[in-house]
C-alpha cells in the first residue's frame, strides 16, 4: 500500500503532503516496503521551492556502501523518489526531497526500502520495529529555515 496522499486540509492543503497513517506534530507516518508509489499534489506556485526532510536520515548506519540502489543516499527511507510531472528540477539527498514547481500540480513517484533493508545497514539499533507505520518525513515546506535547496 502507498501511503502518502495530497492533504485535502484547507489550512495547509496546497502543495502539501498527508499519509493515509496520518500526520502528528509535522510529520508525516509511512510504512517499509511502499514500492512504485505515486502522489500528486495540487495548489503549488510554479518557481517556489518545496521540500521534505527524512526524519530517519539521522538513525545511527553502518558506514557501508548501499548496492543497486540506483544511486540513492546510503541513509535514506526511500530507495527512490523523483518530480515526474510538473517540476523544473529536483534532488534527492540523505536530508530529503526538493523540488521546484514549474506547474500547479506535481506529480512525485517513490519506492521505500524493507524494513529488512533499511534495517541491514542499521545493525547497531537496538529495537527495529518493522511492524506498522512511523513518523517518516516532514510536511512538505517552502521558504523555511529548515526547508533543503533546489
């Protein structure tokens, strides 16, 4: 199951994620082993900056180099994740996604690891929950101090 979905909140629909897990406190809960996913999010301004953050870049990882990821951060939830419609540019970084909007709508594809997976370059945590959804990204922000470049 794909977890993330345009948020349908007036207050902060545009441009914005939402997650069928839900959102708490700014992030947003998703699941392992999300795989050929595709959320469209309506209410951008083409030429804004948005981003999201990997709320698990910062879990403790074993140094090694991550094989047929397609080139993808060593750290990160998502095996891949890009702008496939409506976006002028975009990166993928260990800190998360951002993307510039050249349309009102932006279309983004992404596949998460298993948790075995994510887990295997993680084998100093303690507890690796594999069970349920978890906090896994930020809403998507524009302009912030916290929000990553374009």
């Amino acid at each position: 199951m794909c977890s993330l979905i345009a948020s349908q909140a007036e207050s902060d629909g545009a441009c914005q994620l939402d997650s069928y897990y839900g959102t708490t406190r700014g992030r947003v809960s998703m699941a392992f082993g999300e795989t050929d996913c595709v959320v469209t999010l309506t209410g951008c301004v083409p030429g804004v900056c948005y981003s999201f953050r990997d709320a698990t870049s910062t879990i403790e990882r074993d140094d090694v180099p991550r094989p047929g990821t397609s080139g993808a951060p060593a750290a990160s939830l998502f095996k891949d994740v890009s702008a496939v419609e409506g976006a002028s540019s975009s990166s993928f970084t260990n800190d998360g996604f951002s993307f510039k909007a050249s349309s009102s709508t932006v279309k983004i594809a992404y596949s998460v690891h298993s948790c075995a997976d994510y887990y295997s370059y993680r084998g100093s945590v303690g507890v690796q929950e594999c069970r349920g959804s978890f906090a896994a990204i930020t809403e998507v922000g524009a302009g912030m101090p916290n929000s990553l470049s374009c």
